[in-house]
C-alpha cells in the first residue's frame, strides 16, 4: 500500500499548508481562500535548489489540453478533490438559492444583477477581443467576470448587524439572482466555445438550452417538488397514525445522489458539471434547513474544497506576470470588474427603487464587487477545457483576489457612514 | 473532461446500488452495510451475456497483490474512497473511545473483552493452521474473528430503551475496550506477517511495539490531551476578557489533519492506517461532542464508506464458494465466531460480577457476537497487503455478515425474557 501512505501524508501536508494560508489571511480579515490560492501559488513556483516540494510530494500536473490522467496518480486523486469540490460547494450555494426568494424579490434586486452581469460581460469580452482577439478566451473572461460571490459581503453585513437595512436585502436578493445568471452565461459561453466555428444560430440555440433548463429546474422547485414532499410528508404521517414505524430516508445520500447525477447530466450534454450540481441544490433549498442538509454538506465540502483552492494556485504560473502587456492587462481587468459591478449594481438598483440615496447606491454597488471563488471556477472550467490560456487564468485569478481584497473595507467605510446614527444609538462603535 | 464525467456518472450509480442493498435490507432489520456488500458481489460477479456493469462502468480491480494503479483510473479514485471511508469510520469510532470510561469501566466489562479476544483469536488461528497451514492466513483470520462491532447491538439497546440495564453498560463498555484490544492485537498481526520469517523475539518485540504506541496515546489522552485544552482555553478567555475576538480554530479540519497525519505515521512504522486514526479520534473523544466532530465526521464518512463496503462485496469470488472445502471451513469459523464470543464474553462477565444471572450472561455473550464492519477491514487489510488468500477473506465476510444477521433475534428475545416485567409495566410489548 505504497500508494496510500503516499497519498495520506500529501493530503495530510496539503491540508496543513492551506490551513496556514487561510489562518495567516482571515487575521487581515481576508476570506481563508485568499491565502489557500497564495499557498499554492508559492508550492507550485517555489524551489529550494533542486528541491521542491511538488517532487517531494511526488505531485506532476499534466500540461495544458493534456488529459488529466497524465499526471502522477497522487495529483489525479488531489485534483478529482479538488472538483469534487466545486461541484458541492455550487450545491450548496444553490441550497441558499430558494426559487420562492428569487421569484419574490423585488425590483430593484433584479436590476441590480441584471445589469451587474451584462456591463461586466460585455467589458471582459471587448477588452480581450480588442488585445488578445481570441473569442473563446474573451467569452470565458467575460463569464468570469459576471459572477458575485456574496459570502464576504454577507460576512460584513452579518458582522456589521445590518441585516435589516434595505442595501442588505437588496444585496442578497441580487447575489442570487445573479448567481442563477451567471450559470445561464456559462452554459451558453461553454457551449458557444465549445462548438468550434461560431454562428448566430448556434448562440441562439445554446441561449435557449441554457434557458429552457435553468427555468425548467425553477419550474419543478415551484411546482413539481412541494408536489412530491407532500405525498411523502403523507404518507409518513399515515405510518405514524397507523401506529407503524415510517420509513425515514437518509436524506444526505439522497441529495448526493441527485447532486451527482444532474452534475454528470449537465456535463454530458455540454454544460458545466457545477450548474448542473447548483440546480440539484435549489431543489432542496426550500427543505435544505429542516434536513440539515446545509450542515452535513457543509462537512463534506469544507473536506474537499481546499484541494480546489490550493490547486487554483498551483496552475498560476508567475513567470508569465512579468510580462508587461499581461501586468497591463491585469490592471484593466481589475479596475473593470470594480467599476462595472460598481455602475451596473448600484445604478440597476436605483432605477429599480427611487427612494434609494446615494449612499445605498455606493453600497450595494461596491457590496456586489467581490468575485471570489466563482469567476476562478468558471476560468478553471475554460482553462481544462482549453478554452482559456493560462496566462489569461492567472489574470482572473488575480482579478478575483483583487476585487475580494478592495471591496469590504470600502464596504465597512459606506456602511459606517450611512448607518452611523444606528451605531451610536446602540453604542456599537468598534467596527 | 471525459474522465470527470465517467467518475461521475460511476459514483451516482454506485452511490444508487448500496442505497438500494441498503434499504432492501433495513426492512428486515439488518444493518444497512450488509445489502451494500450484498451489491457488491452482485455486481462484480453477475453478467449479463456479454455485459456486466463493470465494463459498462469502467471499473477493472487490480488482481492479487497487483499495484493499485493496475487497476482503470475510475478504480483507483473508488478505491481511494474506500481506503478513506474506513480510515474515517474508525476515527469516528475513536471520537467514541473516551479514555476516561475506558480506564473507569468495570471488572466485569474488563474480563468480558479480554476473553473475547483470546478465545476468538486463539480458535480462528488454530483452525487455519490446521486445515490450509499459512501461518500468515491463520494470523489474519484470527485477528478477523476478534472485533466487535457493537453498532447494532447498541441499536436494539436503544430501540428496546434498556440503556439503563446493567448488561447494557456491560456490553457497550467491553465493546470500547474490545476495539482498543482489536486493534493491538491487528498490528501484532500485521508486523509478524509482514516480517516474513517469525520468531519468538520478532512477535516479542512487535507486541511490545504496539502495547507501547496504544499505551502511549492512552497516556496522553489522560494526561496531556487536557493540559492542551485548558491551555487554549484560558487563552480563549483572557481574549474575550480583554475585549477582543478570539481567534476560533476550525476543529473539523484539525481533526482531519491529526487524523491523516496518525493514519500515515501508522501506516510509515508498519502498522495499518486504521490503527492511527482510530488512535487519533480517541485523541478528540473528551470534546467530540462539545465541537460537534461527531456529527461532522458523519457526514464525511457517509460519503466514503459506502465505496468501502462495495468493494467489499467486488472481491468475493462467488465461484470460489463451490468448493466443498471451503464451505466447510465457512460453517465452522461462524459456529467457531458465534461460541467463542458467547462462552468468551458471557463467563468472563459473570467471572468480573458474581451477581449476574444466566439471563444476563446470556444477553452479554450473544450481544457481542456481531463482527460487522471491522473484522472485514482487517481481513481486506490482509488481502491487499498479501497475508491473506482470496478464498478466507470471503469467508471472513459471510461470518461477519452471518454473525450480524444471527445475533440481533436472539439478543432481543432474551432481552425480552429478561426485561418482560419492565415492558409489561410501561405498556411497551411491541418490542
């Protein structure tokens, strides 16, 4: 069993080294995942003479457009965890993606992340079309781009005890809105990337696929699902009258079940495995809490999604940043991605509520800023897929800790302006 | 990503399978691990003309003493998981290892472990020496004869609500100490067989090996464990009295790192990685509870051990099972498992508390009877490192499996006997 005391004592080292970087970052109040990429970054570019501990760990990563099992067997298992990953952490996003929410929020939400996805797309695309020229790459940075991750906001306003305030419900509301965007623009970005030669029939066609299923999937959670949760809850009630012990599933297995399936199906018909694993979750959002399934998944993710991190910063050459039309590139991207999110989020959710003040304006478009780990998935999707270079690869990367960094102390700072009475009326006034 | 979706796709179908063996299983009682390994050798041995759904799935085991890595990609990363799933399952068996009980627990639960372990160990190695005569096969199977697996017995405790009963607190203490024993006597086993050449000084030297690692963690479960504790601990509260917020550590993921690093430790220093994180969760067993690990580390393992018992069932061979002789040597190692853990535990009960009755000797020794998932584990232990012909590790697993169905009618009829008169007063008789 040579294999798996090599392959415990790597997991046991890889873990170790992303917990130190997630340790070192959440001091500075940066989200752990942050320092999880930094630490492999450092891994995978560092080498001590000869030594390195890449060869150490006997860990090869295949090239790029080569096959995953062309790397040593120790790096298939890591990176099969690493994607695994990715799959149960969009699962459980979609858990948080309640369709009753999504389809009862309000007006101004909805601007706010339709014009929060479409600015940024339309920019990521151009500025690569215009340097770079190659239209998969554009079609993936612009996806890339698109995609809000809520968790350090939320932390913010959660800290903050903002809960309430009309900013914060927006913000929500518009995170999942967009979340269930930015799968349609993946689907159809894969999709069109995927066909080769580009035709405006084929866009169309990809469009509406994406389309028909996303709002098939919220077509079952609003209709099919309370259906069949009925006849079971039923049934189990007639169990119980009738003086028998009912049947209980394991309720875990089931929705890991479901989750893999429509992950595989997706990907077998073209799309990403992750939209496929994120609708499965908003299936069992309206449940997800009386089961506990947000809990257990929460174990189970927590175990896998550091090889997904440590990973996004293994395949982060930096070599290639001292190029100086990349470092220009980069900066572009990054002051895009701020002042689209910025323009779209906060002018979408005052056009959709009038009453909104500039100060609201300023937060909920700064509060939509972060990427996080969603644009790193969607570049990584592109990046395995061939359809991204890994120069472009790092650029998101970057692009995606940058805007995690940038936004919550503008964040907090808005936040303290607009609600300072609040603050002093309860005398909290440590944040 | 061809490979992603065929693991994907392999995983749902499996993760279906075991859950059907399972359920089809719990209807008539039986743990749910049995209709998993029921599905496993159903899989690996039916086929349907040309057709099997290995092929279909692309699954393909390494054969005896083969590399890991002979076996197809999709193998490997399965057989990960179920390398996983035990070595999980055994930590959580470990969270429940609370030294303190176990230094604490009585003279008759004492006695009850240790001849359960001797005269279950002494016969199973008698009667292979006697009929196939390798020593390291008789080793194995007597070291597979000796775990119990408590699990169900504990189940119709708590079904039948006797928990309070003295021959409850009997069974479940001796059970902990039976686990620790189990495993002393799995790394002796393990070091002898692989050491080739035995001699007196060899099983000398290893007894005193592993005598001295388990003593060794014991020492510092008592001593040092909370020493740590209450370390972090002030430290936790001068921070809060100083007004600032503690730093909270992620217990799961260090839980999971101590686990891996004792699994790869045992594993480097020739003992089985179980051994190390069943080591390591006896480490975590004083605040299991308190940080919730119990609870967490089910997950995890929910997710990993259903691979483990397929693939338990993916290596019995039904066709070796027409040979007289070895249906022969099945019927006597479970008449041999059955009565020696009977005579075993029940007298060296009654001998440790003069004041229990026949009934009560009675219940102990057929509650100590099911060998469930551990005396598997070590059976597959020796058949991937060699030790241990295909042919007696199949019929480890039909006397675990049989053991596992035999014992739960008996203990709850003599249950019953016993307890009649506390059933008919609180009106229970559905029992």
């Amino acid at each position: 069993m040579e294999f798996m005391l090599q392959l415990l004592f790597t997991m046991a080292v890889l873990f170790v080294v992303s917990r130190i970087g997630s340790v070192a970052v959440s001091r500075f109040g940066l989200p752990g995942l942050i320092g999880e990429i930094v630490m492999g970054v450092i891994i995978a570019n560092v080498t001590i003479g000869d030594w390195s501990l890449f060869s150490f760990l006997d860990i090869t990563i295949p090239g790029p457009g080569q096959e995953m099992s062309e790397g040593s067997h120790v790096y298939t298992v890591i990176k099969v965890f690493s994607e695994l990953g990715v799959i149960f952490l969009l699962f459980t996003v979609g858990l948080e993606t309640n369709v009753k929410d999504l389809l009862g929020s309000g007006r101004a939400a909805m601007l706010a992340a339709v014009l929060g996805v479409v600015l940024p797309f339309v920019a990521g695309l151009a500025i690569i079309m215009a340097t770079d020229g190659n239209m998969n790459h554009a079609l993936f940075m612009g996806a890339a781009m698109v995609a809000t991750s809520v968790g350090i906001t939320a932390r913010i306003i959660k800290d903050m005890r903002l809960i309430d305030t009309r900013e914060a419900r927006i913000i929500i509301a518009a995170a999942v809105i967009d979340d269930v965007l930015g799968m349609i623009v993946l689907a159809i970005v894969k999709g069109v990337a995927g066909s080769g030669e580009i035709s405006i029939t084929d866009i169309i066609t990809i469009t509406l696929q994406a389309v028909v299923f996303v709002s098939g999937i919220i077509f079952v959670c609003k209709f099919i699902v309370p259906r069949i949760y009925n006849f079971f809850q039923r049934r189990h009630d007639a169990a119980v009258n009738a003086g028998k012990v009912p049947y209980s599933a394991n309720k875990l297995v089931f929705a890991i079940i479901v989750c893999l399936i429509m992950a595989a199906f997706a990907e077998f018909i073209g799309l990403a495995a992750i939209i496929g694993s994120f609708l499965a979750g908003m299936l069992f959002a309206e449940h997800a809490w009386e089961w506990g399934l947000e809990q257990k998944m929460e174990s189970i993710t927590t175990f896998f999604i550091s090889f997904f991190f440590l990973n996004v910063g293994f395949q982060v050459d930096i070599h290639a940043m001292t190029d100086v039309t990349i470092i220009i590139i980069t900066l572009v991207i990054i002051a895009v991605a701020l002042v689209t999110k910025f323009v779209g989020c906060g002018f979408g959710a005052k056009m959709g509520d009038k009453n909104l003040d500039k100060d609201g304006r300023n937060i909920i478009g700064v509060g939509m800023m972060p990427r996080g780990e969603v644009g790193i998935i969607v570049a990584s999707i592109g990046l395995s897929s061939g359809a991204m270079s890994s120069e472009l690869y790092a650029v998101v990367v970057l692009m995606s800790v940058a805007t995690t960094i940038i936004a919550p102390p503008i964040l907090s700072k808005l936040f303290r302006k607009k609600y300072k009475e609040e603050y002093t009326i309860l005398g909290e006034d440590r944040i």
